[in-house]
C-alpha cells in the first residue's frame, strides 16, 4: 500500500460568522488535496464537500486543518496530539464508506472464516486420532482467536492517532516498510488472490455437480466442461465484484454467512443421521518411516492451522466503522467478532468431530466431507438435499469471493489515485475487477495443480494468522518486559514462526516424495 501522509493537527480556531460555509481542504507541503465527493456521506465528515460551488478550490492556512480529516472524530483532538490520515482514503473501497456497524463486522468475519477448507478437518483427525485432534483444534482456535482480539485492539493508536485501516499499513508500521514488503506481501497476496482462484476452483466444480445431481443419470443433455463451469462461476462473481466497496457487500457477506452454515450443518447432521459406515476404525493412520509419520502429524496440524483464515481481512472490516473518543470502533468490532466465532465454532467442532465419527479413517484426503457424502450416501440420500447443499455452496463461494478480492481491488485503485490524486471513475473500476476475476480464472484453468503445493504455500501465509499479530502488539503497545503479556506474545509469535517453518518444510518434502503433476491447462474434464 501506499505510504501514510502524516498531517499534524492543530486546534481549531473559532470560526468568524463571514467566513463562507464551506469548509477549507488540508495543505500538505506539497499537494493540495481535495476531499472526493465520495465522502459527502461519510459518517467520518463533520461538513460538507470541499469544493466551493464553482469548483475552485480553496487553499488553507497551514495553522488550520479541517476536522474530516480526524479519523478518530473530532472529541478524539482533545486527547491526542497528532492526527494522521491518508487523505486518499475515502476514495478506495476499504474506507470509502465508514457507517459499518457490529452486524456488518458479524457478517463479513462469518463470512470470511468459514470456508470449504472446514469440510477437510476431519482427515487431520485420522491421522491425531480423538484426543490429539480435539486438543490441537480447541487450542488453535484459541490462539488464533487471541490474535483476532490482538488485531482488533492495534486498529486504532491513541499515542499518534492513527487509523491502521489495512494489514499492510500495520505491518509496515510494526516490521519498517522494506522488511513488511518481505515478510507480509506474499503471504496477504496469496491469502486474497490465491484464495479467490480457489473458489473458482471450487465453485465451477460444485456447479458442475449440482447440475449433475438435478439432471440425474437420465438426463440426454450435453454438460459444460469443467473448463466452462469456471467461466460460469467466474462471471457471477464478476458481476457481483461491481458492487463499490466494502459496507456496500454487507448484505452479500450475510448470504455468504447463512448459507455457510447451512451447508455445514447440513453435511455433519446428514452424515451422522445416516450412521456410521461399516468396518470404520478410529486408530490414527500412520504409515511408512518415522519421518514419514512425523510429516503427516504436521500436516494434520497444517490443515487444523489453516481451518481458520480471514485474518488479514479484520483491520480492513474495522476500517469500515465510524470512531470517536467516546465509542470506539474496537467495541462494536469485537462484540462482531465475539458473535461471529461463536457461529464459527459450532460449525466447525460438531463438522470435524461428527464427520471423524461417521467416516473415521475412511474419510477422503482430498474434497473431505462433501466427497464423503456423495460418496458414500449419495443413493440413500434425497437428491433435493444433496442440491441444496451444493447450492449453499456455490453461493457461499461466490459471496466469499467479493471480501476476499476487496483488498486487492483496494490495492490497485489506490495505484491510481496516488498517481492522479483522484478517484477511480466508474468504468475504470469495472475494468480493474473485471481484470481480478478473469485473472484469477485464468490462473485456475492454467495451474490446475496448484491444490498440489497449497499446504507450501499456506505454511508460508500461517504467520499473518498466529505470529505476526503477536509482534504487532509488542511493537505498537510496548508492554512491560517479561509481564504477562510480553511473554505470552513472544512466546506464540515465535512458536508460531516455528510452525510456518516446520509447516513449509513438511510441504516441501510431500511436494517432493510424492511428486507434483504438472499438467497447464488440463483441469479435471
């Protein structure tokens, strides 16, 4: 992202009934900066546009700055010294709109933590077996909930009274700008891009098998190819993508939401009514060297890890919610957090412990829970459920893919308004993510085996999840050395760099044991 002009704030002096009602623009030392129409509505603006009525702008004295910019709101000049903003904010879809609420937040982290990659939770339990599995699951969504916490509480700094309105910008704040670029980039970049390539995967394949599950095994019709699924599923989210920023998809992260849960409700409760399959064992499947053994553990612990996801989303859903002194945006943030993982878990505990339950070591690697059921009940169960649950699907993923691109939409507009010092026209906005979703169905039809080095990859992402935020807190909040809090936040920042490094190594080896079909442009027909 683009770096944070730091503009000082000085007191406001009273204003003289003369003077015109419309308020002054902020003077950096080297641009004029208008404020876009955009935020006329903001609940962050206490005036009106910054044009005068005949488009001239007027300049400002360098004593006087106008109270807009405040990100925290005006109460909050009384307790802070210095106010800091990036004035190009209310032109990028992140914080063009800051009326967000604690439901939004609730809607967008419910969307954004629960995904298809909760429908795999019960391989790791076949290779942990009960005890393990449930330890290890309750204690990374712990971790990984104090990390939300953590993430939440560093969005706003009352020492400089700044906004960290994305990841990147609190990265670049906690490690310096060059190492965050080091450290953060590819992992952020690949949590939002990569995970948008991903649903397309999955929602063009769900597509496909829900067309198959309502035409049945007498339907004389000629399907779409796999390959024309993706352009399907790719258009829809394309279309949705128009939609311009981030509050304005709340209503899309509810539906996202509701039907998230309702296909993994469906699934464990649909498994578990059908009984368990005969001659299911429960004892961990382990094969081959003590290294081998070793690595597949890690694994286990790799896909309970990465069963939680959506951190690098938080600083940018707060982003979206009004502040002042006496109302913070980390209160109605964290009660929207508070409530959305308490869905989250009731999802994902009864999916893997009912799942392990039903399918035991019999459930398959790869597809999980929704491969079992169609699997296995795909002749016991009602075609009309089977629809209905790959329907929640697709929907889920269409919806997961608006939040998930919105960073990067955010990333590329921002190219073009530091350099114009304007907002994106309308056409050109359309253009940008039309170039996101054809982009990332490109990559999905090019590299098809990119599911083949995912556990690589999200060895390298784990940090921005349970590590980083750690660091963050210990750099922004500086607590006392060896209190309880210094040594809880290194101890799970570097126990959590070790896992990314154990993780990735584990990757690397079954990237190499077991080789990696290389086939561009050949996804499953």
């Amino acid at each position: 992202m683009g770096d944070i002009d730091g503009l000082n704030s000085a007191p406001l002096t009273p204003r003289p009934a003369s003077v015109a009602p419309t308020p002054p623009i902020a003077q950096t030392p080297s641009i004029i900066v208008s404020a876009p129409p955009s935020q006329f509505h903001s609940p962050s603006l206490s005036r009106s546009p910054l044009l005068t009525p005949g488009g001239t702008v007027r300049k400002t004295p360098r004593f006087r700055t106008p109270r807009f910019i405040t990100p925290l709101g005006s109460p909050m000049r009384k307790a802070l010294k210095l106010t800091k903003l990036d004035p190009q904010d209310a032109w990028l879809p992140i914080t063009e709109s800051r009326n967000g609420n604690s439901y939004y937040a609730a809607y967008h982290t419910l969307c954004s933590g629960i995904g298809i990659q909760a429908l795999i939770l019960p391989v790791a339990f076949t290779i942990l077996g009960w005890t393990w599995g449930i330890i290890f699951l309750t204690l990374a969504f712990i971790w990984q909930l104090y990390t939300l916490y953590l993430l939440v509480q560093l969005h706003e700094s009352h020492e400089n009274g700044i906004r960290y309105s994305r990841y990147m910008q609190l990265a670049s704040a906690t490690f310096g700008e060059k190492l965050s670029k080091f450290l953060a980039t590819f992992p952020i970049m690949y949590l939002s891009g990569g995970t948008c390539v991903a649903l397309i995967v999955i929602g063009g394949s769900t597509s496909k098998m829900f067309y198959q599950t309502l035409c049945g095994t007498t339907c004389t019709s000629k399907p779409l190819t796999t390959v024309e699924w993706y352009l399907v599923f790719t258009c829809a989210a394309v279309l949705l993508s128009q939609l311009p920023n981030l509050n304005s998809i709340a209503g899309v992260s509810l539906i996202g939401a509701i039907t998230a849960v309702g296909y993994c409700t469906m699934i464990w409760v649909v498994s578990v009514a059908e009984g368990r399959l005969p001659n299911v064992s429960y004892n961990p499947v382990r094969s081959g060297s003590e290294i081998a053994k070793i690595f597949d553990v890690l694994n286990a612990l790799g896909i309970i890890a990465f069963a939680f996801r959506g951190h690098n989303l938080i600083l940018e859903i707060q982003a979206t919610m009004p502040s002042d002194e006496k109302h913070p945006s980390s209160v109605p943030m964290w009660r929207g957090v508070k409530g959305a993982y308490t869905i989250v878990a009731l999802c994902l505990f009864p999916l893997a412990i009912g799942g392990y339950w039903a399918y035991g070591h019999l459930i398959p690697a790869n597809g999980g829970m929704l491969t079992a059921l169609y699997a296995f009940h795909s002749k016991d169960v009602a075609r009309s459920i089977l629809g209905l649950i790959s329907l929640f699907v697709i929907i889920n993923a269409v919806s997961s893919f608006q939040i998930y691109g919105m960073p990067m939409y955010d990333d590329m507009e921002s190219t073009y308004t530091r350099r114009f010092k304007k907002p994106c026209p309308w056409w050109l906005r359309a253009i940008i993510r039309a170039m996101f979703g054809f982009g990332c169905f490109f990559i999905a039809v090019a590299i098809p085996f990119l599911s083949s080095v995912a556990g690589l990859i999200g060895g390298i992402s784990l940090p921005v999840t349970l590590a980083y935020p750690c660091f963050m807190w210990l750099k922004m909040k500086k607590p006392k050395m060896y209190s309880p809090m210094w040594c809880l936040n290194w101890t799970l920042g570097l126990l959590g760099m070790g896992l990314s490094g154990i993780l990735t190594a584990a990757g690397l080896y079954v990237v190499i044991d077991t080789g990696v079909e290389v086939s561009f442009f050949k996804p499953g027909q």
